[in-house]
C-alpha cells in the first residue's frame, strides 16, 4: 500500500472510531516531504516523511496524523511567542500524547514524550509543562520529534487562523456528539480549547513588556547636534524602569502561589532588566520593604499577616518617593481599600475572584 493510501486509511479509521479528530483530519491536507525528519504541522497542512511512515504500524500512523492534527487544534502552531522551540514542541507533545493515550487513539510511538507525572506537574497544558522543563531541553529520540512549525503571515492572518481553527473544533465536537461518540474527557478538552483560561504568567511578561521605554544617557552625547554646540543625550536602547512589586501577607495567599510567583518575579528581573525592583509587603499596612537593583540577588519572603489594605502601599511610595513605570500587586482582592489610582499602570495578580475598580486584573 502505498503512502498516501496509509494516511488516507487513517483518516477513514479515525471518522469511524474517533469522529472528533477524524473529522478535523478530513479536512486537512497532507503530503510527503523527504527533507523533514517524520512529520510537521504549520496549522495550514500536514508533510510526513515517507521512510519514517515505513517504520510505523498502521495503529501508529494513525496516531501520528491525530498527533499533528491537535497542534493546529491546540494552536501550538500560533502561540510560541518567542520561547525555545525545541522546548515548546516537547512541552505540546507532553499534552498531546497523553491525551490520545487517554482516549485510546491509535498506538503510541515509542520515544516520544509520555509521562503523566510531567502531564500533571504541569497543569496538563503546554504552558504549564513548558515552565517546569529544564534549560536546554531537547527533543525526544524518537516519535514526531520536531513537528512544530510556527504559523506564517501577519499577526492579523494568524489570528483569522486561530478563529477558523476553533470553528473546526466547535464544528467537529457537534458531529461527534451527534453520533454519541464523544467523551468527557474530550469534552473537557473542547470546552478548555474554545473557553482558554487567560495564562497569568504571559499576561505579567506582556505587562512589563509594554513599560520598557527608551533611556537616555549623556555618557554618550548625540553626535548629530554637536555641531551645532548641542550636548545632548543619544538612545541606549530599550530598557526597563523601576518596578514595584506588592505582595498581599494578609494570609490568603498560598505558599504554592507565592513561590510560583516569586519565580516570574525573577524571570522580570532576569529578562526585563529593570533598573530597581521595590518588593513591598503588606497586610493592612506596609509590613517591609526590600530595594534590589540590577545586580542585586532577589530574595522574597513574606512578611506580616493581618487584614488587607492597598491605600497604605501607594502612601508608602509616595513619602518614599519610589516611582516606578508600573506596580504589579500579588493578591485576592478581598478589600474595598484601594485609594486612588496611581498615574502609572498597575496589575492585579489575584488568586480570589474579585474585580478592581482600575488596572489590569488576571486570575491565577
């Protein structure tokens, strides 16, 4: 039989037993590619390798093309935004696998990534698995292995992409639902796709990435006015200010959270660069307060454990006269004692389910 048969074959076999996923492969172009190593997906088609299709059983090409099908579906291909790819294809697969495992589609490839450990230590999503791999994470030796391709064109035709995609997937759970083959696994799965929880940890990196600002400095003077007996300051690029950070003590938050939290904050000073981090605990009043510049070791350790203010936290930084480009608070929201919105931005990372009266809110 030849390839193309054998993919076509898995696709019949999936519509059959596995309408959800079959359906999407349906419509899904596929080709053979010899110049990639197994198979790839860049959301608008699927290309195998024809010697590696040879290595597989039937039951495992049929894994394969219900593997590549759910990165477009999970959009893997959209949203790398810039982290190691070789880690995020890892991190994708973590997921995928165990859920085709879950679902008994086809039969796994061995070598490739499957631990269910790793799939629970990670919130069972790729973002989650993502930040608990170590640095320098390769591929697995075997199975798909690098079959992420990011997404081509502008922003904005990716974005028509991704809204086409949860088309496919809302159209595909209404035909296998239909058919009284859909499970609450699946379920599950398709609510989470089309309803996606809004990830804190990128919704802090965007933040701080919208307050770097160019910084000027005399210690190389622009060379364009000198001539005109000008001395002014030239661009030493994109930089980040100073940034205060807040942390609720009043008792609510978790070790867990903290500690979670703790690590983005140093992801902020590792990444970002800011000139000074102002870390200020409180409860209903300002408990301590810890300065770290660019080359200080960040440490966190909460201190307090009363009720909960957040006017005492702006007034600390007024008679202390810290202003930062933005403040990030560390919270549940449970207060009514916010007192005025500051002039620069301020982001709520809130593990309760409370609304602020100003800022940016997201959930933990």
């Amino acid at each position: 039989m030849d390839h193309m048969k054998r993919l076509a074959k898995a696709k019949t076999g999936l519509i059959l037993q596995h309408p959800f996923v079959g359906s999407v492969a349906l419509g899904m172009p596929m080709r053979l590619d010899d110049t990639i190593p197994t198979a790839c997906t860049n959301g608008k088609e699927i290309r195998f390798n024809p010697d590696f299709l040879d290595t597989l059983t039937d039951e495992q090409v049929t894994f394969l093309v219900a593997h590549e099908c759910f990165h477009p579906m999970l959009d893997h291909v959209y949203r790398r935004h810039g982290r190691d790819p070789m880690k995020w294809n890892k991190a994708a697969d973590y997921v995928i696998n165990q859920l085709l495992i879950d679902e008994k589609i086809g039969k796994f490839i061995e070598g490739g990534c499957l631990d269910r450990n790793i799939y629970h230590a990670g919130g069972g999503t790729s973002d989650g698995i993502y930040n608990i791999l170590p640095e320098g994470s390769e591929g697995a030796p075997g199975g798909p292995g690098a079959d992420i391709e990011d997404a081509s064109g502008s922003p904005a035709e990716q974005a028509q992409e991704q809204a086409e995609w949860r088309v496919k997937v809302a159209q595909a759970a209404q035909a296998a639902k239909m058919m009284g083959k859909l499970s609450a696994n699946m379920q599950r799965f398709i609510d989470e796709t089309l309803h996606p929880k809004v990830d804190w940890r990128d919704v802090l990196r965007r933040f701080v990435e919208k307050c770097k600002t160019d910084m000027r400095s005399f210690s190389r003077p622009n060379r364009r006015f000198l001539s005109q007996g000008l001395y002014l300051p030239s661009v030493t690029g994109e930089s980040l200010g100073e940034i205060a950070i807040a942390i609720d003590c009043s008792g609510s938050i978790t070790d867990r959270v903290l500690n979670e939290f703790a690590a983005e904050v140093r992801s902020v000073k590792e990444d970002g660069d800011p000139s000074a981090l102002h870390i200020i605990y409180f409860d209903s009043k300002v408990c301590h307060y810890d300065r770290f510049g660019r080359d200080d070791t960040l440490h966190i350790e909460p201190h307090g454990g009363g009720g909960t203010a957040f006017s005492p936290v702006f007034r600390f930084m007024d008679e202390h006269d810290i202003q930062p480009i933005a403040t990030v608070f560390l919270t549940d929201l449970y207060c009514n004692d916010f007192g005025d919105a500051p002039e620069h931005p301020v982001l709520w990372v809130s593990n309760g389910d409370d609304e602020a009266p100003w800022g940016e809110v997201v959930t933990i």
